[in-house]
C-alpha cells in the first residue's frame, strides 16, 4: 500500500494564479480531509469529505474548493492564490467504521509558498 | 473557539527524563476521542496514542501514556524515559461524536531532548 500520497511536494505560485494539490490514497477510506500547518497554529482544517461525493468546510475554508468525485482522490484546488495562502498543506485519510477511534493517516505535505 | 489548547509552545527534557505535554479541550459532546500526534523535522505525521471519553482507564502505548483528566477536560501525554528521537513536534487532536468525521488539532508543543 502507498497509504496517502499528495502531489507535488513544493510548488511556487505567483498571486493570482490558480493550482490543484493532488491527494490520493488506497486504504479505501472513506474519510478524507486537508489541513494547513503555519508556525504556532498547528494544523487548521479546511475542507473534510465523509465519502464520495459529500464534502464540508472546516474552520478555513475560505480561498479553497474542493470535490471528490472517487473514493480514492480529494484534490484541493486553489482558485486564485493570496500570499496568505503559503503554507504547507496535509491530506489525511480515516476509516469510517467503528466510531470514534479511527486514527488518521496523513500524506508527506505539499510546501506551497506564494509570492 | 478554540477548541484545543497547548500551552507549552516549547519544552526541553533530559534524556532519560520523563516529560509531560499539557493538552487542554473543549467539548459539550459527551462522547468524543482525543489523539496525539507527533511531527519530526522530517515533517510526516505519526500517530502515537488515542483515549475515548468512555474509556475506564488512562490510555498506554510504549513509553507514552495519557494522563486523563475528564473533569478538568485534559489530556497530558506523558513520555518516560526520553530520547534524543523524541524531538519533534507533538499535536493533541479531537474528534467529537457528533460529528466524527472530522479532527480538530491544537496549536502543538515543541519537545527538545537535551543528551
């Protein structure tokens, strides 16, 4: 199993410019979320999704959209990039089953900075 | 709202000592599972430990366990026995039963390890 992958790892944007982070995993999970991580504020979640489909804002959401058409791909798209937007991003996959107690899996990251 | 907090934005322990690492949440779920997570240089995301809201007893896995406090709504995690590899970036997370597919983190603690 590759577990969770994201796609790249580091990408430069100009602001204004648009650009799909690729996450991807085959665990068959069905929950799936993105996160941005920025120095002392830990990781903050901007979009979930409960399975195909089915998706939902976090607590940043805002400058970002997303959709997931397969159980396997959550792709997170930046629609017009805001040097606010420089951070490094995690995709992270859940089992659904079971209740509470399903860890997440994360990717390795994709460091984004925007100029 | 806040909903986890940490308030060690950095600690440092002595090799072979043991450290505790402050987590502090908020929740009107009665049901809900608590997570850390620790994050080396490398920058992956490791799960280390889970405690529900019903479990009896204090959660243990290795050298770490969970102080678990429900009245106080705290949740340290406790390392014995440090080592220089526990440096790293340590994340308490939660997940709520009512809406259990998604995983709120706090701002995280930075634990250096000192020979």
């Amino acid at each position: 199993n590759a577990g969770v992958t994201q796609t790249p790892k580091f990408q430069v944007l100009k602001t204004g410019q648009s650009m799909t982070l690729q996450c991807a995993q085959d665990m068959n999970h069905e929950y799936m979320s993105w996160y941005r991580q920025d120095p002392g504020m830990g990781l903050r979640l901007i979009h979930y999704s409960v399975g195909a489909g089915i998706t939902d804002q976090g607590e940043v959401p805002n400058g970002y959209n997303v959709s997931r058409s397969t159980t396997e791909d959550f792709p997170l798209r930046l629609l017009s990039a805001a040097p606010s937007q420089t951070s490094v991003y995690f995709c992270a996959s859940s089992f659904s089953g079971g209740g509470l107690y399903n860890e997440q899996f994360f990717g390795p990251g994709t460091r984004l900075t925007v100029l | 709202a806040q909903k986890i907090t940490q308030t060690q934005p950095g600690m440092f322990v002595q090799e072979k000592e043991a450290v505790t690492l402050d987590c502090t949440y908020d929740t009107s779920d009665p049901s809900y599972g608590l997570f850390w997570y620790k994050q080396p240089s490398s920058g992956e995301m490791i799960f280390l430990i889970y405690q529900g809201s019903y479990d009896q007893q204090n959660a243990t896995e290795g050298r770490y366990s969970l102080n678990f406090q429900k009245a106080r709504k705290s949740a340290n995690l406790v390392i014995s026995a440090s080592q220089l590899g526990d440096s790293a970036m340590y994340f308490c997370a939660m997940r709520e039963g009512t809406s259990y597919d998604k995983v709120i983190f706090g701002p995280g603690t930075s634990l250096s390890v000192i020979p």
